[in-house]
C-alpha cells in the first residue's frame, strides 16, 4: 500500500490535530515529546474506539500527561451549526462548522444493511458539475484527512448512543476526492486502522467525477475500495454539457482507466447515473449506457436527480425511471435505483450549506 506523506498536524495556535494522525503518526509523535510510543496506540484507541472527546477520559493515562495534551494538543475542532432529521428514514444531515468559518456537510444514512456515512471531501468544488449545489460557489479549500475523519465522529458519536455503529463510509459529500487524493487516502487509512473505526476498505466507497489520473493512481496504490464513478450520460456531448470534466477526461479514456481498476483491484465499478428529465433519461441513453459499460465489470447506481432550484432541474419521473433500469437489465447490465435518503429533508449535496450560506 502507498504510504502518503503526513500533512496538516498543527494548527494555527501550535496544538497538534489528533484527528489528523495515523497511529503510527502519532507514536512518533509521542516519542518526539519524549514519551513511549505506545501512548500513541492508546490515545488512537480513545479517540476511535471509545469516542473520547477529552483527554480527562483517557483513564489510563497518568493525569500529567492528560493535563499536558489538553494544552498542546485538540481533538476536534468542528461544531454543529445545524443538524437536520429525516421524519420519513432516520437521515440525520450535520451541518459543521471550523474555526475558520467553513461549513460543510455530512449525513449519517440508515440502510437496512448498516448505518454508512457520507463525508465532504472539499469545502465547495471546482468541478462545476450542471446539476449540483456543491459546486454553485467553487471550491473554497480543502478538508484535511482530520477535518474527514471529525465529520465521521458526529454520526459516529449519535450511533454510539444508540447502540449502532458506522458500517460504511462514502466519500459522496461535497468535493472531489481525487483532487485532494493525499488526505482522502490518509483519511481512508485512519477510519480503516483496526485499532480504530475498523471500517473495511470494500466498505469505503471513492465516489470520483472521473479524474483518470486519480483512478489510475488508486489502481496502484493497493486500497482496494470501492469505487464509484459519476458517468451521468452516454455520449461525450451529453456528458461535456453536464460535466465540465468531460473536456478533459472524455469517455473512452475513463473506462479504459476503469477498465484498468477492475484489472489490478479484481472490483467491479460501480457507474452513478444521475437520471435529469429530459436530458439523458430515454430508452435509447439506456441503450448507449449499456453498450458502454457491457465489457466492464460494473453496476449502475440510478440517481433520480434531487430538485435543484437554482439549476431548474426536472425530475424524471418514476414510471420512466423504471423503465431505463428494465431497459439496462434487457441489454445485460446490472442497475438499480437508488433509494432516496431523507428526500423531506435538504439531502441533495450542498443544498443545507448553500441553505445555510443563503440565511446568514
Ligand atoms: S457532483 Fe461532486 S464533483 Fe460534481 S460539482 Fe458536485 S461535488 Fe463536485
């Protein structure tokens, strides 16, 4: 596995962000400060097994040591600015905030399967994609692997509390994880630790707009999680006019790197079609759509598109929803309809933030 260099461990008063540390890290760490590197496997076991928010829990440590972490080290730095209850399914949408004004969103997902936890990977996104809130005031800076790994613990704190805990985690929030790939995979590496969260790598979902480089890299680096790619359309006009990246990255050279994921990590992709009225939802996409994707391992996530009201989106409408996953299954590709998570609530990505940022 490609070890990524450590990042941001400090901020700005000078106290160390333990949220950003892999255990290793913070062995070395400890021993840096002149104390035995297993401190560091204990205080990694406060923070993601028992959720400690203060160092006055961590019991087996001496008490100097605690009152000396409490002045040059934070757990978390993020508070909830807002928090959103789904009446109909139990999604809980947070919307947190970090001492430098950012806000971003993360939402805690019931699935009969487990509880999975969608995380922002960017505050904003350059990526510019027609049909999505997150990215209507840019990219504004990146999350640390830290800042990913505090959004977690909201949602891993509230289960905790019920008995439950996080099964699942996708990088599906705000943001582009293959444009800050290095905090992505160190985030990956903390939640994953199994003396941690322990969250299984085919339990991790990179959802990527389609950045071949970033695809390729991740084939290499020996994480073999699941990976998610938004497609959203058969043709590279259609794609090109909904998905700027398109440009660049055109369709042909994203399956081949597809392809290439496939090969190295022996997973199947898993394409995300966001279904928009009128736009890419007929018989004849579904056609183009499988005689894409038949080659590749792979299934297709259907995505009736959430009501954007500064984009005008149309929704397509069910019966036709049905009838483009009927029309895939027909021509030999797998695709069901994602079933929508807490839709009486502001769940499409970047609509709580861009509500929130509308208000004050
Ligand atoms: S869909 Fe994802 S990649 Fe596209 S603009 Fe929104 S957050 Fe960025």
């Amino acid at each position: 596995m490609e070890k990524v260099q450590s990042t941001t461990h400090v901020q700005g008063d000078g106290r160390a962000r333990l949220y950003n540390f892999r255990q290793d890290e913070l062995a070395k760490w400890f021993q840096s400060r002149g104390e035995p590197a297993y401190r560091g496997r204990q205080v990694f076991q406060w923070l993601y097994q028992h959720l400690a928010v203060t160092f006055d829990e961590m019991t087996n440590l001496p008490k100097p040591l605690r009152s000396r972490l409490a002045e040059c080290a934070v757990i978390g730095t993020a508070q909830e600015r807002l928090r959103q209850v789904s009446k109909v399914d139990g999604t809980v949408k947070f919307l947190l905030a970090w001492p430098d004004g950012v806000t971003v969103e993360t939402v805690l997902m019931r699935h009969n399967y487990g509880n999975s936890v969608c995380v922002s990977t960017q505050v904003g996104c350059k990526m510019g994609c027609r049909f999505c809130a997150s990215t209507l005031g840019g990219m504004i800076r990146q999350m640390t692997a830290g800042e990913m790994v505090e959004q977690l613990m909201f949602s891993a704190r509230l289960l905790r509390q019920e008995g439950g805990r996080v099964s699942s985690v996708v990088l599906m929030g705000s943001g582009e994880p293959m444009d800050n790939y290095d905090e992505a995979m160190k985030f990956i590496d903390i939640i994953h630790d199994p003396d941690g969260l322990n969250i299984g790598l085919r339990h991790i979902t990179v959802s990527t707009v389609g950045l071949v480089p970033g695809i390729v890299r991740l084939a290499d680096d020996g994480r073999p999680v699941t990976l998610a790619v938004s497609l959203h359309a058969p043709t590279d006009e259609l794609r090109s006019s909904m998905m700027p990246v398109n440009r660049a990255y055109p369709i042909a050279k994203l399956l081949d790197a597809c392809r290439y994921y496939c090969r190295k990590t022996g997973r199947r992709i898993s394409f995300e079609y966001a279904l928009v009225g009128g736009k890419n939802d007929s018989l004849e996409h579904a056609r183009q759509l499988a005689s894409l994707v038949r080659d590749i391992p792979c299934h297709i996530n259907l995505i009736p598109v959430n009501y954007v009201p500064e984009r005008n989106l149309r929704r397509t409408p069910r019966d036709q929803v049905l009838a483009f996953q009927r029309e895939l299954q027909a021509q030999g590709v797998n695709a069901t309809v994602r079933r929508e998570m807490g839709h009486d609530i502001a769940a499409a990505c970047g609509q709580l933030r861009a509500e929130y940022a509308g208000r004050v």
